[in-house]
C-alpha cells in the first residue's frame, strides 16, 4: 500500500495559498476571456459590414472598438459595460485586469509596428521628385502649424488648471503631430483594393505618404523625448542622440547581420518555427533598447521591422507567420483599448464642442490645402489635386497610436484624445466616398468606376 506522504510545515502553510492563487488565475481568466471574445467578432462583424459600404475593413474594426467603450456600450449598457470590462476580481486590487488587457493591447502594438515597419518601402524615398517634395513638405508643415495655432488658443479650455510650460508644449507638439501625420499603411491598402498603385497620381501621393511618415514617426520620437524629459536640453539631447545611434547600429550593423544569418532559417519560402522564435527574441529586445533609452518601444519595433522591408522572400514568410493573427486578434484589441479610453462625454459643453469642430475642420483643411495646393502648384490639374489632398488627410491607426502615446505621457487630455479619435475616424471614413466623385476626368477614373460598381 502507498504510504500518504506528510506535508512539511513550511508547504502546509503554502498549500491553501496556492490554492488560492489558483482560484484567483481562474477568476481573472473568465472576464478576460469574455472581454477578447466580444471584441473579437464585434470588430470582424462591423469590418465585414464596412467593407459592403466601400469603407476599409480597419474603420470598421476602429469603430466597433469605439461601441464597445463608454460612448455607447458603456452608456446605453452600464451594467453589462461594468461586468465585462471592469469586473471586481476577489483578492485582486481594483483595476487589475484593465491593466493585463493593457499589456495585451501594448504587446500587439509592439507586433503591429514591426510589421507596419516590414512594408515600408523606403524605394518611394529614392525617387523624390519636386512635386512630390512640395506636396510633402506642404502637407507636414500646413497642418502642424495649425496644430500648434489651435493649441496655443484652446490650451486654458482643454488645460482648465492651465497646467504647466513642459504640458503647454507637449500639448502642442503632439496635437500638431498628430494633424500633420498620413496612414501610409492604410493608404497603401486602399489603394491596392481599387488597383491604382502605378498611376502617376498614386505613385506621387504614397511616395509624398512615405516622407510623411518617415517625418512623423522622427517627430513623434524628438516630442516623445522632448516630454519624458520635461523638455530639460541636456537630458532631450542625451535621449534623442541615444535614439539616433541605436537606429543607425540598426542599420550598418545590425541589418547586415540580419541579412546573413535570417535566410538560414527559410526553406521554399517558408520560415522554421526556430527563425519565427529568433525573430520575435530580437524584435522585443528592440523594442526593449528604445523603451530604455526613453522613446518607447514601439519605435524599436518599427525600426527592426523597418531593417527587413527589403527582404521580400523573408518578409512575406514573416508575414505569412504573423499577419493574419495579429490582424485578427492584436489590432482589435488595440482599437478596444482606445475605445475604452473614449468617452465622448467628456465633450460636456458646447465650448469644448467648438474645439471639437475646430480640430477636425483645421486637420482636414490643413492636410487637404497644404496638399491640394502644393499639387495645383507643381502641375496637376484642380481635379487631381483635391485628390492628392483627400488621399494625404486618412489618418486612422497612424493617428491613434501618436495620440494614444500623447495620452500615455499625460500631454492629452480626455477631452482632446476623444476629439482626434473623431478626427482619425472622420478622415478616413470620407476618403472613400470624396475620392470616387473627384475621380472623375482624372486617370484614376476607370480604375474607381471599375471598382465601384
């Protein structure tokens, strides 16, 4: 007969409380567990019902992240809102599983980045023409100056307290930011979806999309920096220098290195379980090096992904790995997570309102002008280049990631954070529709008539 072994004192006493702990795990899993599953089909459902309308399935993922926070859900369902997405956890510290599905949320923006970063085709930034310079320049220095005018004026109404000289410019720096910055990865989509990448139009305006976004993301880094620091010279110069030498490490001895080694682990275009485990060790241990040097790690991520983008037999083999579960599982919860923090509520009173229609009308104009005119200038008909503007203004992931950033370092209040939110969903909703009328006695005719019928 087996003999009962006799617990020691010492594992008596942790018996219970590995019980305990136990129970716990189990408690926190179901609600977490509840939470993914609704956000998983409610952004599949409402991408799919978007795209029947024209409209990138990424709208509708955006905006079922939206419904499913207090501007909607939370406020026709408080009850239901609560349980879901701020259940009480026994033993647990109040607010416990807002912060693992933050980390989740973090995690995937990390492998969201990387692979934004794998499709950025620096060969645009080889074949800069005039035009495209000017249209570029235009429509970075346009809208970021408005930014910086409207913050400046709204400052004492979104700052009531009217907070501090570092908060003023961090404010500033990052609402203009964030109205200057092009969703190339969105662009590039939607492009590809009505087949006009190779119009001279098209090639202009992703090629004037890519400076945009290689302008913005060294913006956003310098802001990032800027604020961390209290914009204290010393310590910003220190930062940004640290960045500047960690992204060129990236590329003349990094990438080199990546280019040698990573196709050993790559048979008839396929990647091995082995390199897929390289790849995700070196691509968090990036993103770790800029989140220590201070500039968060999501620009590590983009520059690891970015050291690969001309790697096209391993990029599609990493894509092929990555893509489909981060699309259907990260990028919801990410917009979830901006969707929890947007409570339009917070537009309490007409005055903010009026800041609202403010920020939304000089980041549409700002873009549309800055780039229209540029275009108009250089030589493009009137026709097309209202559509280089309307194409320049979608904003949509870009926009939340600067601005949840902004958030995350405390220089954008509720307020502010829900009226880009707006604006980011705004300017990529119109484009679709503003850029199939303007279409027309343009080249992109055909290709959009074709596609639209």
């Amino acid at each position: 007969m087996r003999k009962n072994r006799q617990l020691k004192p010492g594992q008596a006493k942790r018996a219970p409380m590995i019980e305990f702990a136990s129970m716990q795990v189990e408690q926190l899993m179901l609600p977490l567990l509840w939470q993914l599953a609704l956000i998983i089909i409610a952004a599949r459902a409402v991408g799919v019902l978007f795209r029947k309308f024209g409209q990138p399935e990424v709208v509708g993922e955006i905006t079922a992240g939206l419904l499913l926070g207090p501007s909607f859900f939370g406020l026709f369902f408080p009850e239901w809102s609560r349980a879901i997405f701020q259940p009480e956890v026994q033993g647990l510290p109040p607010g416990t599983l807002h912060w693992i599905f933050t980390v989740i949320s973090q995690i995937g923006l990390v492998l969201l980045l990387f692979l934004v970063g794998m499709e950025f085709d620096f060969g645009h930034l080889k074949v800069v023409g005039a035009s495209t310079a000017v249209i570029s320049l235009s429509g970075i220095v346009v809208p970021f100056g408005l930014g910086m005018l409207l913050a400046w004026s709204f400052f004492p109404v979104v700052f009531p307290d009217n907070g501090n000289g570092a908060s003023f410019w961090g404010f500033a720096l990052f609402l203009g930011t964030a109205m200057a910055i092009t969703a190339l990865p969105i662009l590039g989509r939607m492009m590809v979806e009505w087949d006009i990448p190779r119009t001279r139009l098209a090639v202009v305006t992703i090629t004037a999309a890519a400076i945009d976004d290689a302008a913005g993301w060294i913006l956003l880094a310098g802001v990032a920096a800027g604020v961390t620091t209290g914009f204290e010279l010393k310590q910003s110069l220190v930062m940004v220098l640290s960045a500047l030498a960690f992204g060129l490490a990236m590329v003349f001895l990094v990438r080199p290195c990546l280019k040698r080694i990573l196709p050993w682990f790559l048979k008839d275009g396929e990647l091995s379980v082995t390199g897929l485990a390289v790849i995700l060790t070196l691509l968090f241990l990036s993103a770790i090096a800029t989140n220590l040097i201070g500039v968060f790690g999501i620009f590590g991520a983009f520059l690891f992904g970015a050291c690969l983008c001309d790697e096209r037999e391993l990029r599609l083999a990493v894509q092929k790995r990555l893509r489909d579960f981060v699309t259907a599982f990260f990028l919801p919860i990410f917009f979830a997570y901006t969707g929890l923090r947007t409570n339009i509520g917070m537009l309490d009173t007409w005055q903010l309102w009026g800041v609202a229609a403010a920020v939304i009308g000089a980041s549409i104009v700002g873009k549309a002008a800055g780039c229209g005119l540029a275009a108009r200038w250089t030589g493009f008909s009137t026709r097309e280049a209202a559509c280089i503007g309307v194409l320049m203004n979608t904003r949509a992931l870009m926009e939340l990631i600067v601005i949840n950033l902004g958030k995350d370092l405390g220089v954008i209040p509720d307020s502010v954070f829900c009226m880009l939110v707006m604006m980011a969903l705004l300017t990529t909703v119109m484009t679709t529709p503003l850029i199939t009328r303007l279409a027309n006695g343009t080249e992109l005719e055909p290709y959009l008539g074709r596609g639209t019928k």
